[in-house]
C-alpha cells in the first residue's frame, strides 16, 4: 500500500518529506549541470587554442600597447607621485579583459551561429545555460592567462609595483573575477542579438573602443570633459580600470581621481547591475535558432 499524505498534515514516519526529495532532485541537477558546463568549457578552450591568429592576437595586442605606453609617456599624474606608467597599466589590463571576454566572446556566439553550431546543437540534450558557462569558463581561462602575461611584463619592463597588501589582493581578485563575469555576461547577451559573424565585429568592437578611450585607459580618466565620464561611468570598463588602480596604486592618486576615493562599493553595485541585466536578456532572448537561420 502506497503511503500519502493529506494536504495539511504532517508527512507520516518513515515517509520522506517532498520538500527534501526535491531539494535533491535540484542538487542532482545543479551537479549534471556543472559536469557538462567543465565538458563545454574544455571543447571551447580546445577550439580556441586551435585558432593560433586568434590567440596571437588575443595576447600580444594588449601586451605590445602596454610597452607602448611605457615608452612614450613619462612623468607623474598631478603631484601624486604614481608614474604615467603606472597609471595606464591598471587600463590596459582592464581593456585586455573587456577584448577578451566581451568582444571574443559575443563573436565567437555569432561564429557558432553562422557556421551551424547553435543548429547543431539544438538536437542534443545540452542546455543553454551549459552553452553560456562553456563560454564564461573560456573567458575566464584567458582573462587570467592574458592578466598573468600583462603583470609578468608590466614588473620586468615597467617597474610596476604589485599589490602590498592581503587586502589590496582580494582587491584584485575580486575586481578580475568580477568584471570577468560581467563582461562575459554582457558578451553572451549582444552576442545573442547579432546576426552574422561578419555585423558582429563592428557590433562588438566600436563600443569597446569608445569605451576604451572615454573610461581612463588611454588617457587620465580626471581630464577627460565631465560629460565623458558621466557617460563612462555608466558602462563597466571605467569601474574596473578604477578598480583595478585601487589594487595596484597609492593612495597618493585618490587626489586626481574625480571623486578622491576608490568607491569599490559603486563599483560592485555597477558591475552586478549590468551583470544581472545581461543575464536577463540571455534568458528572454537566446534560441538555439532564430527565425530565418537554415
């Protein structure tokens, strides 16, 4: 005899509540989610090591700006004492990982896209959110290799002083793995809209460089027009440059940055907000194909 239970009453003994066994149901499911998420991760990283122009590209653009920089500007930031150098370093690192998370990965979906990909996999069991975390572990595992590179570079060449203290690191960590996943989001989010590899390029790319030179990469962030940081501080990139130079810099600088503080709470609160909006297009928006594809 089958045992139940009335609506309102207690479960009997020995029967188990429907509560936990759906609590372990979910827990089943998250960890068959993670399983195939680390397999996707791993053929999206394969594939990438594959493309040698694109993994070239990748990590010599940001490391040969990063010498650039070092040789042609020189001098200090106001009467702060941090050196131009030092200054641009923290950009370029943030630039480097907006490239490579925002733009490689909102290409690579519109890539997946044309060349068959998402087509293909619509006829497999692979849900979209394993999709979008073979993406973000992609985006990941180059934003620390391409940050490792770029610090590796910016103390032999640059003389750039790592962070001084436990809590300057956690300052780091928190801001990398932040913006890393905010960028990835908002990548997988206009990717989802873009219709051809070809419209993805330009899509993907000229806000990347607007935003690269209005959000304190290419030039002081203090003496760009006041209208050009109210406009940057909307978007991502000028909360992590910021972030980062709060991990690698003095606090001497705090006189030349706008508001003479770091500001790292605005900078959590601007990177979930634009991170939580990215996933909600995912959500609404992504099909494994869209009206029109073949």
């Amino acid at each position: 005899m089958i045992a139940t239970t009335q609506p309102g009453l207690p479960p009997r003994p020995g029967q188990p509540a429907l509560p936990a066994r759906g609590r372990r149901a979910l827990g089943r499911g998250l960890r068959a989610l993670g399983r195939v998420s680390v397999v996707r991760g791993m053929v999206e990283i394969k594939q990438f090591a594959r493309q040698r122009e694109n993994v070239i590209f990748t990590f010599s653009l940001p490391i040969i700006l990063l010498l650039l920089f070092g040789q042609i500007f020189h001098g200090e930031v106001g009467h702060t004492g941090v050196s131009f150098r030092q200054y641009f370093i923290a950009g370029i690192i943030a630039s480097g990982l907006m490239s490579a998370t925002f733009v490689g990965v909102g290409v690579s979906i519109a890539a997946d896209r044309d060349d068959g990909t998402l087509r293909r996999l619509a006829g497999t069991p692979l849900q979209p959110a394993a999709y979008f975390a073979g993406k973000a572990i992609l985006a990941f595992v180059t934003s620390v290799l391409e940050v490792a590179a770029l610090l590796a570079v910016g103390v032999a060449f640059l003389g750039l002083h790592l962070p001084s203290s436990s809590d300057r690191w956690l300052t780091l960590a928190w801001v990398l793995a932040a913006g890393t996943a905010t960028c990835s989001m908002l990548g997988i989010a206009v990717g989802v809209l873009v219709r051809s590899t070809r419209s993805a390029f330009a899509t993907m790319n000229l806000p990347y460089l607007v935003l690269s030179f209005i959000s304190g990469v290419y030039f002081v962030f203090s003496r760009l027009p006041a209208g050009l940081q109210h406009v940057a501080a909307i978007f991502p990139l000028k909360w992590i440059c910021q972030g980062l130079r709060s991990a690698f810099l003095p606090d001497q600088l705090l006189a030349a940055e706008p508001a003479h503080s770091w500001e790292q709470g605005k900078t959590a609160l601007v990177l979930g907000v634009w991170f939580v909006a990215s996933l909600v297009v995912c959500v609404r928006t992504f099909r494994w194909q869209q009206q029109g594809d073949r």
